[in-house]
C-alpha cells in the first residue's frame, strides 16, 4: 500500500521535489521542512495528492496522511460527492488521522451530497473518541442530513449509547425532529434502546412529542414490545392516551399483541381501557380479535366495558364469536356480557359465530342460552347462516327447525351437498322461493353448477319451470347463462334438466321485464356448444315424440277419412308431414308424382311407408281397406267431374259477366252529329 501510495506521489511532484518524495518512502517526521517549490508545482502536487489524501485517510496510512499535510496538500479536497478526508477518517474510525486533519485546520462541518458531515459519521458508527475530537475542535452538534437525521438520530438508531450520551454532554439538541417528524427519542423508544431512552429522558427530551403518523415514544416503545422502556416512560410520566393517525393508544398495541406485561403496567397506571380508536374498538375488542385471552381478563378486571359497540355495532362478544376466541368468549359470558345485542345489520354473537363457521363458539352461546330464532336485517335467522357454513349439528341439538325451506336453499348455494341430502329426506319444502329475486333451491344449485344437489332435487321431485322474479332465470337458463365451475359440470346439469322434462322455450327478461333469451339462445351466444346441441337433440326428441302422439291420435280419431282419402285430406297430417318428410314437402310429392300417387294412393310410396311405419304403429298396412284402389278411384273420379262442372260453371258466368259488360259500354257512348257522319 505503502509503495503503491509513493508512486502516485512520486509521479504528482516535480523532479525538483524528487529528493524530498524518496524520503517518504522511509519513516517520516512530522518535523521535517518540505523543499521549497513554485506555485505552479504547489498547485499540480495538490491537484493529484488530494486523491492520494482521502485513499490514505480511508486506508488509516497515518504517515502517508501526515506526509501529504507537510506538503501543504489541502486538506479541504473533495471527492465527487462530496466526501473530505476528515469524513473518511471518522467514517472508517481513525482517530489518530482524524486528529491530525484537525490540527491541520481541515472544515469540521463540510457536508457531502446527501448531507452527511465528519460528526455525523463518527456517531452513525460509535466512534465515541473521534466525536469528542470533533466537539473540542468546535464541530457544530445539530446539522441535518437531507432526511433531518442529526448526529444524535444516528447515534440513537444504531444504539451507540456512550456517543448518545457524549452529544447529551455537549449540549445536543434530543427534541430535533427528522422529516417523518421522528425525534431521538422517538427512534430509541421504537427500536428499544432502554439505556439511550434514560439518557435522553434524563437530558429532558420531550416525553410527549409526536411523529407525523401521530406516534409517540409510548406508543412505538410497546410496539416493540420493550417492557423495560414502556415502564421508563410511564415513570417518566409520559401521557398514557395519546393516540397514534389510527386513534390506537399504547393500550391498544397491547391488547392487539397479548402484551400482558406492558397492559398490566399501563392499567396500573390508569390508561383508559374504554378508549376506542378511529373504528371504534376498545382494548378489549382488540384482545377478542387475536384470542388474547389474558390480557383480555385484565382488562375486564380493570371494568372495561364489554358491550360498547364499535362503528359498526359489533361488540367484543361479536368478534370473539367470529374469530373462534373460545377462551375469550367463555370469558366475556362469565363476565355478563349481552349475548342479544344486534349489530348495524341486526346479527348477534350467535349469528357472527356462525358467520365465522365456529362449531365451538356457536355450542357455547346456545349452551348460555342465546336466542335461536332472532332475524337479521335480510330477514335470516341462525340456521341457513349456519348451515352455509356447515356447522349445523350443533344447533339441530339444541332444538333448532331444519325443516326450513330458506335452509335447503342456502344450502343448494354453497353447494353443501351432504346437508342438501339430509334436509330433502327430511322432507324441507324444496320449492320455496326467497324474498329477494324468487330463487328456489334448484334454481341456486344450477347457478353454481352443484350438479349432485341438482339430481337430488330433481329425483325429489322439484319444480323445473319456476322462473325468478327480478330476471325470469329458470335453473336450465342459469345453468347456461352462468357457469361457475366449468363447463363440463354445467353440461351435465343442463342434460339432467332436460332429461327431466324442463321447458326449453322458457325466456329470461331484461330490465324492462320483457322476454329476452331461451337456454339454447344462451348456449349459442356464449359459445357453449356442448349445451347448445344438448338442447336441440332434446328440441327434436321431443318433436319427434309429439308427432308420434298427434299422428296416432288422428288415426285413432279419424280413421275411416284416412283410409277412404288418405293422409293428405287430414289438415295436420299434411302439416306435418310437410315439415318432417325426408323430401321438402308432401305437396311437393303430390304435384311431381301426382299420377303415380292418384293411381296408387300414399302407401305406394315407400317413404311415407316407412314414415306411417314409425309414427303410426297400430296402422295395419295390410287392412284390405287401404288397398281398396276401385273405391278409392271412384271417389277420385266423381271429385274430378265435380271439379270440371264447378270450372265449366265458372267459365259460363265470366262470359254472361263480359258480354254484359260490353253491351252496357254501347248503350253509354253517345250519338254521333250530322257533321260527324258526313266526315
């Protein structure tokens, strides 16, 4: 380091100074004069020993700094951000080489670029000795950094307490505040430096000074979690009940934490233990929250209310109901507190137990005789809240109606398929609808693609069509329209629906409450093809099943004008046929194949054959009466000479009807003159 350091010099110094630069390179005494030289060769000596100044203050070369000094190199040079040499020293911890850029009159409180200056790194770093250097030498005690940190502030974050309490010594400021508002003791309470705390307590630093975020020493001092440092402030007689941005006091860090020890101590010391923050909640809200069980008797010991409600009407019962505090709720009833207040939304502890899915918690406040049957707001009560949850055992215990049609819906909505099936063989209306949109427990499963609670109501026996009041969704259209699982699930329950005989005609409406989609329109417009040609193989199962029922209903109903003029003279026969031939139409049949069909009647074709051979079972084809051609002819015949005589007829009346006419224009034009005719 030593040569390396030479050379540099060796390079930055004139050939005139050569003899005086060997010389560093042995021992050297501060003593000996340096050679004399120009201005210009000072300057350029200068110029690259500054550079050679600060590596040797940071590398602690004490000879080499001292050597550079004798020079005359100006002990002031800066690095590009702003480092000197004396900051270098007290950063690394060199005290000998800090003492010597003292003595050689170096600016005790330059600041580099972020603010930083010699003290303020001798304290950030412990180094006790150079900061008294400093503060003999006349260094200021209370510069800023850019952040506000003071030398103290450092000094007090990384837990340096002797240079603490040698700034205290030299009259430092301890009430000087950061940007964050933060003061040192502030930072000593929060990170639980006790022995910083009692320095600056007894340098009397302001107890009760706040940050920014409202926070005092007391309040960060239990956040840490530092017994020792919470009973120094109290002692100190810091205020128990300043809140923090939130309103929460030390006592609530506490109660929130199970800090038993700092709630003991700030109790005995008369905190308020109904303080609420900016929600509402006590102390004792805080300890039911987190099961903090202990604390919680504590504060019950030391008369905290215990049904005060917070903003929203919830009490400490309420919550420890909700989180499964057990412990904590068993206390809060020992102690007598209501367990039939409702909330903003009309639920009490029973219902919040429930809410939270507590089996345990909900057995204890029915065993302590809450009511079961009390109505929230949405006009609910316990059992379907419990049985969303799936704790309803014990509440079928303590005598509670399962046969509750609100329940079974619930239920079918969370898809609690278990509970579903014993409430339907418990014989629960299934079809019930809720007081909000109309749905029916069919309806909820289908929403949420429960497909198994589906096939259960519908082996049941449940209404298929039942549409919802406030959108017309039928279960087969919210199977559609909605699908919270996937696909396949709700394709299965769509297949169910249909199989089951659901209407697939039935329409949704929109906010005017007129029709807006049936299923297979929704099946097409979400691009679920799956449950789009499920829909239209059920469309045609069931044409298919009506023509069946209506062709054998006409041939049972009119027989003997079947047999005598075929199938073409029955109105709905011809309609549908029309439309179900393999051909476009029968008409068609008719007028390509007239003659073949007049001579031979319908049943020489072999399609209509088969289609009477499908649709029209108990038609015998070989009854004789179909195959009487003579009668059938003659009929034929007559109605073809009818049909002439009608057109002859017809013709006869549109000549007499032209021929009056014509007469009727003669008799109208008038005579011609005199003039006229000799023309």
């Amino acid at each position: 380091m030593r040569g390396h350091t030479m050379n540099l010099i060796k390079k930055a110094l004139l050939p005139a100074l050569l003899l005086g630069i060997l010389a560093l390179a042995m021992p050297l005494h501060a003593a000996a004069p340096p050679p004399k030289t120009s201005k210009q060769q000072l300057y350029t000596a200068n110029k690259t020993g500054a550079e050679v100044l600060i590596k040797a203050a940071e590398g602690g070369n004490l000879e080499t700094v001292q050597a550079l000094l004798v020079i005359q190199v100006n002990p002031n040079v800066v690095l590009a951000n702003g480092t000197t040499p004396l900051m270098a020293a007290a950063k690394a911890g060199y005290t000998e080489i800090a003492q010597a850029l003292i003595q050689a009159g170096t600016s005790l409180d330059l600041q580099n670029d972020i603010g930083g200056n010699a003290l303020m790194y001798a304290a950030q770093y412990g180094h006790t000795e150079i900061v008294q250097a400093l503060i003999q030498a006349g260094a200021s005690l209370d510069k800023r950094t850019q952040q506000g940190l003071t030398s103290m502030m450092l000094a007090t974050i990384n837990g340096h307490t002797k240079t603490v309490q040698t700034l205290l010594a030299a009259k430092a400021n301890p009430d000087v505040t950061d940007i964050d508002g933060d003061t040192a003791l502030i930072n000593a309470a929060a990170l639980g430096h006790a022995e910083i705390v009692q320095a600056l307590i007894q340098a009397g630093a302001s107890l009760n000074l706040q940050s920014k975020d409202d926070n005092t020493a007391l309040v960060l001092a239990a956040k840490s979690k530092n017994i020792e440092t919470v009973k120094l402030l109290i002692q100190s007689r810091a205020s128990l009940d300043l809140p923090d941005k939130h309103c929460a006091t030390a006592l609530h860090v506490a109660a929130f934490n199970g800090l038993l020890e700092i709630a003991q101590a700030l109790i005995q010391a008369d905190a308020n233990v109904n303080k609420a923050d900016l929600d509402g909640l006590t102390a004792l809200m805080c300890t039911a929250q987190n099961r903090h069980t202990e604390v919680a008797q504590a504060l019950i010991q030391a008369r905290a209310s215990l049904d005060v409600p917070d903003k929203q009407g919830i009490t400490a019962l309420m919550i420890a109901a909700y989180r499964g505090a057990t412990k904590t709720t068993q206390t809060l009833i020992q102690a007598r507190a209501s367990l039939h207040v409702q909330d903003k939304e009309g639920c009490t502890a029973l219902m919040h137990a429930a809410l939270g899915g507590n089996t345990n918690t909900t057995q204890t406040l029915i065993q302590a005789g809450a009511f079961l049957d009390v109505q929230n707001k949405l006009k609910n009560t316990l059992l379907p809240i419990a049985e969303r949850m799936m704790i309803t055992r014990p509440i079928t215990l303590y005598g509670a109606d399962i046969l509750n049609g609100e329940a079974l819906r619930f239920a079918a909505y969370f898809g609690h398929t278990d509970l579903a099936t014993a409430l339907i063989a418990a014989r629960s209306p299934l079809n019930t609808t809720d007081s909000c949109g109309g749905g029916t427990a069919l309806i909820f499963a289908a929403y949420n693609g429960n497909s198994k609670i589906v096939h259960e109501l519908i082996n049941a026996g449940a209404h298929l069509d039942t549409q919802m009041t406030d959108n017309g969704q039928t279960a087969l259209l919210a199977a559609v329209h909605y699908n919270k699982k996937n696909e396949s699930e709700n394709t299965k329950i769509v297949q169910a629906l249909l199989d089951a005989g659901a209407d697939i005609n039935l329409r949704s409406l929109n906010e005017n409450k007129t029709n807006r989609y049936t299923a297979q329109a929704y099946a097409k417009q979400f691009n679920k093809m799956g449950m789009y040609y499920a829909i239209q193989h059920a469309k045609e199962q069931r044409d298919t099943e009506r023509i069946k029922r209506e062709i054998q209903a006409l041939y049972e109903g009119e027989t003997g004008q079947y047999l005598k003029r075929g199938p073409l003279s029955i109105d709905p026969l011809c309609r549908i046929f029309a439309d179900y031939a393999a051909r476009p139409s029968i008409e068609l049949i008719t007028q390509t194949q007239s003659e073949h069909y007049l001579e031979h009647g319908p049943l020489a074709d072999p399609m209509l054959v088969n289609l009477f051979a499908q649709y029209a079972p108990n038609l015998s084809l070989s009854d004789p009466k179909v195959h009487d051609r003579k009668l059938f002819e003659a009929e034929k015949q007559q109605e073809r000479e009818r049909e002439r005589e009608w057109a002859r007829a017809r013709r006869m009346r549109e000549q007499a009807a032209q021929h009056v006419a014509m007469e009727d224009c003669k008799a109208d034009e008038p005579e011609p003159s005199a003039q006229s005719k000799k023309q």
